[in-house]
C-alpha cells in the first residue's frame, strides 16, 4: 500500500496504525469483559473494514492520476494540433492520432483493460 494516496491529504499508513491500535484496545476490552462480546465483535468488524477501505482510496487516487495525466496529455496534443494548423504543417492532426494511439495503449496496459 503506498505511503498516501495522490491528490490527497489521506496519510494511509497512519490510518491504519490507528486502526491496528483500536483493533488492539479492543481485544484488551473484550478480554476484560466477555459478556459484551456481540458489541466487541460489532466493532471489530467495523474496525476489519479500514483494510478494504484504505485499499479503495488507494487504487482510485491510481486511477485520478492516470486520468489527470490523459487529460494533461490530451490537451498537450490539442494545443499542438493547433499550433501546427498555425504553422501550416501538412498533417496537423497528426499530434492528436499520435496521443490518441499512445492513450489507448496505456488505457490496455493498466489494470482493468481498456478505457475506451
């Protein structure tokens, strides 16, 4: 799991610290009082939850980031198509099929397969 997810103020590891710590407490609570053991394990499964969670943020900052590099990238070529067309290049367009290609080819090579 990564140190803290992209594009955000979420310090991943540190949440799960906290997490293990609660976990922790309440193992010392539910050895110290074994009738209340419906509410410990209701807590403990809330608590089990943060693992799942943490990995959810993660992989979707992932996927933040490889849109906001495609849309980076994208406009790049636009603004060179433009200028091309400026310019009187022969095939101004080209900036854009080329981007277009190479956004495919990344879109097939990340988890998940293909984006369009």
């Amino acid at each position: 799991m990564p140190n803290t997810a992209a594009y955000s103020s979420i310090d991943l590891p540190e949440v799960m610290t906290r997490n293990s710590a609660a976990r922790d407490v309440l193992a010392g609570f539910a050895t110290a009082a074994p009738t209340l053991a419906p509410a410990w394990q209701a807590i403990g499964t809330a608590l089990a939850d943060g693992g799942g969670l943490a990995a959810e943020v993660a992989r979707l900052s992932g996927e933040l980031a490889a849109a906001r590099l495609d849309r980076a990238n994208a406009l790049a070529a636009m603004r060179a198509a433009l200028a091309a067309d400026r310019d009187a290049e022969p095939d101004p367009l080209s900036y854009l099929r080329d981007e277009l290609q190479a956004a495919q080819e990344s879109a097939e090579s990340r988890p998940g397969g293909s984006r369009g």
